[in-house]
C-alpha cells in the first residue's frame, strides 16, 4: 500500500492523542502557529515550527516519521498538510480543530484562546 493512502489527511484531537500515547516514537507533533500563540499555550512535547518557516526547514523534517500538524483550529495546519504532501511528504496529517479541540476534549487546563 502507499504511503499516502496509509496516513489520513486528516484525524480527530482524540486519534492524534491516542497516537502520541500508544506510540510516541512513531509520531510527532508540528505546531504551526505564531511564537505569539505557543507562548500562551502549547501541547505537550510538540515541536514548534511558525507555519512561514515551513519552506526553510522543510529538508530537516523526517519523512520516515508520522508527522501530526497543529494549529489553531486546524486551517493553517490543514494548508501546511497539503503543501508538504505536494513536496513528497506522505506521512503528514492534519489535527482536526486544532489546540482549541485539543483544550476543549483531551486537555481542559490548556487555556483557550
């Protein structure tokens, strides 16, 4: 099976926790958002890449890892999953709602904004 057709363009905050858990050193989470933003709140363990950097550090992204792309509520996200599958990434996914998902349905104390 190709790859592209095995990683979802898209998951629930619920699929994308349960990954992160069950097997963290298969996954890895991207959050794409503003300095601005991830100063006030991030998720745990995540990777902080400002969508704008995307191009620049696009060659040190792993392709041989499940790469989980956060934001908001999942439309830059959603706009970076497509531009690196259109760059030969095929293991990218975009996290449906974003943080905001994420605080209202797996973690309440990250603040919402």
């Amino acid at each position: 099976m190709d790859d592209a057709m095995s990683f979802p363009l898209e998951i629930s905050v619920e699929e994308a926790n349960q990954l992160l858990t069950q097997a963290p050193e298969t996954v890895s989470l991207i959050d794409v958002r503003e300095p601005h933003e991830t100063a006030f709140c991030q998720v745990r363990n995540s990777k902080l890449v400002p969508m704008r950097q995307i191009p620049e550090v696009m060659a040190s992204l792993p392709r041989e890892t499940h790469l989980l792309i956060l934001c908001h509520h999942g439309g830059r996200s959603q706009r970076v999953t497509e531009y690196l599958r259109s760059h030969g990434f095929t293991r990218v996914t975009n996290v449906n709602g974003g943080i905001d998902a994420w605080s209202e349905r797996i973690d309440p104390s990250i603040p919402r904004y």
